[in-house]
C-alpha cells in the first residue's frame, strides 16, 4: 500500500493489523483518484472510516488542504498519525478517534466539506445512515462530491450490467442506497464504476427543484 503520487508519491504506508479493516487495493485507488480529476486541489476533505488514512493522505499529496480522518478503532488512528507523520502530512491533520455517526452528529450545522470519503465496513449498513446523516446536516458543501466503495455481489454480470442501465440503477440503488428510495433521490449519482467485486459511486447532492420553474412542455403530438 503506497501513495501513487503527488508531494509524498511512492511513500509505503502501514496497514491496520488484523482482518477489521480492509484496506482500498491501489488500482480501486488509482480509479478514484482518477474520476475526481482537478477536484483535488485545495480541497477539504473527510475521511469517515478512515483504516489506515489512505485515501486521505493521498487527497492531501495531491494537493488537498486539509483532512479530517474519523475512525472509532484506537489502534486505526494510531496508524493513521504514523502514516501522515512518514509522509510529512499530518501538519493538516486532524484525527479523531469516534463513530462516524458521533462525529457527524457534532458537524451538523456547523462544518462542510468538499470531498467526503466513505468506504465503511461492507455489510454493515452503516453507508446508508452515514450518507442520509451527511444531508440532513448539511455537511456535504456546494459543489461537492462524496465518493463511496462498496461491494457488488454480481461480479460476473458487471459486463452486463453497465449494458442494462435499469438493472445498473437497481444495483446502485442496493449496493449504495441500501435500497432506499428516499434516500436515493437526496443525491445525484455522478459516476459509478464496478472494479470486480468493488464499486465506486460518486455522489453529489441532487439539484433542488425550483417551485416557480415552469414545468417542461410535454412532447407535441404527431398528428401525421
């Protein structure tokens, strides 16, 4: 597990020991680095099951301004300070031994960022509460992007399924969502890609409809 590039590129990071946390294999990485692009720079960034910090050390050696990485596992935050120590990062740290669903009970209101990472436990529904915690405190800021990893239980049909967008939208909706529908129309699905077993879901929030907008003329009858 290294850092592909940026300030601290090639950096070898320590894992948490023990099979609790599952680190992000490099190319799953490479891919999510790879659809946020130019998003990066300058960014504040939220790292909510944070393992061993990577996907927030590498925001931050692309040019992020600063981390917030929640873990509730003491022995994940201290391999998380390690990991920022070695790359030189953890000046613009800031690491927090909590629950995902404390800490975000406490930036309710109060803090914003413009990338969120949530790769939590698979199997453990916490990605629903977390997300639906994450619009009603409003903690997603304008212009962001929450970028989630779960696990596909179809990896042989993936082929299939990026060819049939109503089973695509099904599966998201399921491995995602948690197949809640409410939940599902609070956020505007930017891309999500199947890596084997692993999907990565970029999220933004969904545009609010305007109550005075004119509604979209319906399509004119062909009287021919």
């Amino acid at each position: 597990m290294r850092v592909i590039t940026g300030s601290a590129r090639g950096t070898n990071l320590a894992s948490v020991p023990g099979e609790g946390t599952r680190p992000t294999a490099d190319r799953v990485k490479e891919a999510v680095f790879s659809m946020l692009q130019f998003e990066i720079e300058g960014r504040d960034v939220l790292d909510l099951f944070a393992g061993s910090g990577q996907l927030a050390i590498e925001a931050l050696s692309r040019g992020a301004e600063r981390a917030t990485l929640v873990d509730m596992s003491r022995e994940a935050t201290d391999v998380i300070a390690a990991n920022a120590k070695k790359t030189h990062l953890l000046g613009r740290c800031r690491i927090l031994n909590t629950s995902f669903s404390s800490f975000l009970r406490g930036a309710a209101g109060r803090e914003t960022f413009d990338i969120i990472f949530l790769d939590p436990p698979y199997d453990s529904n916490m990605l629903p509460k977390a997300l639906r915690a994450i619009d009603e405190g409003g903690i997603l800021a304008l212009g962001g992007t929450v970028v989630c990893e779960t696990d596909c239980d179809v990896p042989v049909r993936a082929a299939k399924l990026r060819h049939d967008e109503a089973k695509e939208a099904e599966r998201i909706l399921a491995d995602v969502f948690g197949g809640d529908e409410s939940l599902r129309a609070r956020y505007a699905v930017l891309k999500s890609s199947l890596y084997g077993r692993t999907r990565i879901t970029l999220l933004a929030a969904a545009p609010e409809s305007d109550p005075n907008e004119e509604e979209p003329a319906g399509p004119e009858e062909d009287n021919a």
